[in-house]
C-alpha cells in the first residue's frame, strides 16, 4: 500500500516534489486552478507597491506560468551565513535541477560561464565584480508541462483553507473549499507548496487553535529583491556582445552580473543596452522623435533629428531584436539582496479577506543601495567614461518576485518556522517546499533554489517517511 502524500500548490516547489514521488508515493495536489484570479485580486501592498504585474500566478505551474526562467545558484556565502545547512549539500540537487529546468547540463553551462568570466575580465571588468551566472533558456518552461504531471498525480482544483490536526502533533486532513463546497481531504503526509505568500497564511490560520511557538514566525523573515534602473552609464568600448552572451552549445543566453558587497548586502548590477529603461533622457529624445515621425512622416527633418541619436538607435535594435551592433550606452540595473523583516510582512486582513505583503525598504536599506551604486561604478573605474544617477530610481523600484523567507529554514523554532529538512518545528508529518523555506538567497533568483530544495525533500521523505 502506498503512502499518501498531499501537496498545497502546483507551482515550483510542488510540481518538484510531486514528479519525485510520483512512481511510489500516490500524491495529489490541491491549487486554486488557473482559471481562479483570486490570488493575484486578493494580494495588496501594504507599503511600497510591487509595480511588478503580476507578481505571483497560480493555476498548474504556479508561478512559473508567468515567470522568465532565469536560473542562478545562492552564492556560497550566503549559505555559511544565513543558512542551517553548508552549500555542499545542495550540490548535487542544484545539478539535477538545473537540467530539468534549463534542458542542459549544468557543468556545460559552467564551463561557459567560465569562457564568458575570462572574456569580460579581457574586457576590463575586475574579477572580484564578477558574479555567478545567470542563465536563460531560450524557451521559458512552466514545470506542470515540462515534469509531465498530468495523469501522474491526481490533481483538486480548489483553496485550501485550513490543517486539521490530530492526535500526537500530525495533520490529519486538509480542509479545502471548491466552489460552494467544502471538502476534507486525509493523508499520511503533507507539504505546503502555496509559495512565498501563500504558505505563510496557512500557517497563520493554524496558529489560531494550535500553540506552536515556530508558528508565531510565520510570514516573518521576508526578502525580496528589489530591482531598479538606477542610471546611465556610457562605456569606454561596446559591451554588446557580452552582456546577455549568447552560449554556443545550448539554447540559452548568459549573463555575469557584476555583485557589490554594501553593509552585509550583495546587491548586482547588470549593464543591459540603454534602450531597456524607459525614464532616462536619452530614450525619452528617441522616442519623442518617433512620436513626431509617425505623426509627420513626410517631414525630412524628423528622419535627421533620428540620425543624431544613431547611438540610441541601435540600442534599441540590439535590446529588442537581437541586432547587436555596437553600442556603448548602457542601463544600469539593480538587483539587490533585502534584509529579511522583522515584522510580519505578509498577512490576510479578516474583514475584507485581502492578503497584504508589506515590502518595506527603509531608509537606511535605502542609503546602503545609494552607497553600492557609487561602489559599482567606482570599481568599474576608466572602463565608465560618463554615468547619470537617477534622481528618482527609488520611486520606480519594482519587485522581483522572489517572495521568500515566510516559512524559513532554521536549525531552532526560535530563528524560523521549519527544521533544516523543511519540517515544521513541532509537527511530525507537516512539511514545507517553496520559496518561503529559503532562509537567504543574497542577489540570486530563487526558482533553482526551491527545485533543488524540493529534489533535496523528495530524498528526505523516502528515507524517512
Ligand atoms: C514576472 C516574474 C518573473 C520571474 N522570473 C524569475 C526568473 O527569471 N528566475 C527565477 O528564479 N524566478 C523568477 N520568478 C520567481 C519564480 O517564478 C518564483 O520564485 C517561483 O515560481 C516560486 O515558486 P513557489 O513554489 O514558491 O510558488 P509558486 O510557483 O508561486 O506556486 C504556489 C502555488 O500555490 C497555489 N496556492 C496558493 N495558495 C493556495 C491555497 N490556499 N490552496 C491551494 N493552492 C494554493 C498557487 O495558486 C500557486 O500555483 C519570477 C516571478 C515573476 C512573477
């Protein structure tokens, strides 16, 4: 008789876990359902606004169905930090995931990104700014499809809105609201996979009738990782042909963000074509002169007003069509680790029945960043010949959508909300698998991150359970 396994979410975490132990566990799924918009309606900022839209999806894939795919290890440092577990751990389950979420070996790419390191180190980029890849499949996967799911595990298009426990600090079953129905759902095991936001909440209703005290942190601990066009930069030489570096012998395109270390922060700066950012002066000329061009295209003097800015120009070809020509203006892109809330950062408000993510960025967060734009561009030294900061990059920060931390790993009930294998402090058969176990991931995307924690899970709960 095979075990029953009940995941909350088929988004990243979840549809992992589930294509592990799909052969010898009998694991269903309960999601909201792709047609449900419920919780992108129902998700309000409670401070700074994400500007991202949407900034978390839901339905078979999750998040994934609207995600762009990009996939980059947590630096080593991070982990000897902030981490319950040293890196060396995740290893081979960073492999693994690699290849299901990039359809490449990820030593191949490694290799490249050592090719792509010594080429901008030629280029003049100091070594030490150099951080670790960033790779991007040419196809975005959503991983329902790609793990090849359907029929595998049984899926329940519904919300769950509560963990009933039993005796001896188990769940006992799921209680999950399709429609105007409510239905109980039994298991043997259950993992939380509703991600960064949705896990937290889950956790918080159970509070309500169980006296957990890791259960008080949940939706604590919160990262993010705000990102912003800061300025224009103007290089000595054109960058263009290895910004977004094209790998040879995968479909895919490489990138080497630069990573400063500001206050206990790594916050990574890209320089992508000029044409990306929207605000800057140079692009507002372009597009004016479009604008004029199009309302009057009779008018020869438009096209040699468009001549003056050939350099823009061709940016704006390089950046969307891939015509890379030379060009020397560059965006400067902020990508910056948070420090994780002390606060509850994300909560569902009773009356209106809302969920609220409160993404604070103080002003001392804030002066860190302003003080590792000046370090960027210091280290990058004559390489810049001009640069422009923003005035008001602050106000245009956008979210990532990397919502982590909620549920966090811990090595004690006192420093986060689950053990060093993802199982709630106190709870025997209640785990969580998505971005809130992450209890740090410096500038690093996290979607690798959880599928190779989710991989890491499925080992744990073969060999325990
Ligand atoms: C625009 C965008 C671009 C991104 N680009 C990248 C990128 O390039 N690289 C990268 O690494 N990351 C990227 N991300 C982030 C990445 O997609 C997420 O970090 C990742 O998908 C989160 O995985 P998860 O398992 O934590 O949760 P999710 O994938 O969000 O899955 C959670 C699932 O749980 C379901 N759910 C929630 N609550 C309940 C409930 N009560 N009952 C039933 N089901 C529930 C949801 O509907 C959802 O399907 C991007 C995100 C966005 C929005």
């Amino acid at each position: 008789m095979k075990r029953s396994l009940v995941i909350v979410g088929a988004g990243l975490g979840g549809c992992f876990l589930a294509d592990q132990l799909a052969e010898s566990w009998d694991v269903t799924i309960v999601e909201l359902g792709s047609r449900s918009t419920q919780l992108q309606q129902q998700l309000r900022d409670a401070d700074k606004a994400a500007i991202t839209y949407p900034h978390v999806g839901s339905g078979l894939g999750g998040t994934t169905t609207v995600w762009h795919n990009g996939l980059i290890e947590v630096d080593e440092t991070v982990f000897q930090q902030k981490w319950p577990f040293p890196k060396a751990e995740l290893a081979q389950y960073y492999k693994q995931a690699f290849q299901k979420l990039a359809g490449v070996c990820q030593d191949d790419i490694i290799q490249e990104i050592g090719v792509l390191r010594q080429k901008l180190n030629a280029f003049g980029l100091p070594k030490n700014l150099l951080g670790l890849g960033l790779y991007y499949p040419r196809r975005r996967i959503n991983v329902w499809h790609a793990l090849a799911l359907k029929k595998r595990v049984k899926i329940i298009k519904g919300e769950v809105v509560d963990l009933m426990p039993g005796d001896s600090a188990e769940i006992h079953h799921l209680i999950i609201k399709c429609g105007n129905q409510t239905v109980d759902l039994a298991g043997d095991v259950f993992v939380l996979a509703a991600g960064g936001l949705g896990t937290p909440l889950l956790l918080q209703k159970m509070a309500e009738t169980l006296t957990l005290p890791a259960l008080q942190q949940a939706g604590l601990h919160y990262e993010d990782h705000p990102s912003a066009f800061v300025g224009d930069v103007v290089l000595d030489e054109p960058l263009y042909k290895l910004w977004n570096f094209p790998v040879a012998s995968a479909k895919g395109n490489l990138r080497l963000p630069l990573v400063v270390q500001q206050d206990g922060l790594l916050i990574s700066f890209q320089l992508r074509p000029a044409s990306q950012f929207r605000m800057g002066p140079p692009r507002n000329r372009v597009k004016s002169v479009l604008n004029q061009l199009r309302n009057e295209p009779f008018k020869l003097r438009n096209y040699f007003r468009l001549l003056s800015h050939g350099d823009d120009v061709l940016e704006i070809l390089s950046f969307k069509y891939g015509i890379r020509l030379p060009t020397r203006h560059y965006s400067l892109l902020m990508v910056a680790e948070q420090p994780p809330s002390n606060d509850c950062a994300v909560w569902r408000d009773q009356q209106s029945q809302a969920i609220y993510r409160k993404w604070n960025l103080s002003p001392s967060y804030v002066s860190s960043l302003q003080k590792s734009i000046q370090q960027v561009l210091l280290l990058l030294g004559d390489k810049v010949k001009s640069a422009t900061i923003f005035t008001g990059w602050l106000e245009s920060a956008f979210s990532s959508s990397h919502h982590s931390g909620t549920a966090r790993m811990a090595n004690t009930p006192t420093q986060g909300v689950c053990d060093p294998n993802g199982l709630v402090f106190g709870m025997k058969n209640l785990y969580v698998c998505d971005g809130s176990l992450i209890p740090a991931s410096g500038y690093a995307n996290t979607g690798l991150t959880i599928a190779a924690l989710a991989l890491r899970m499925a080992t744990h709960l073969r060999a325990v359970h």
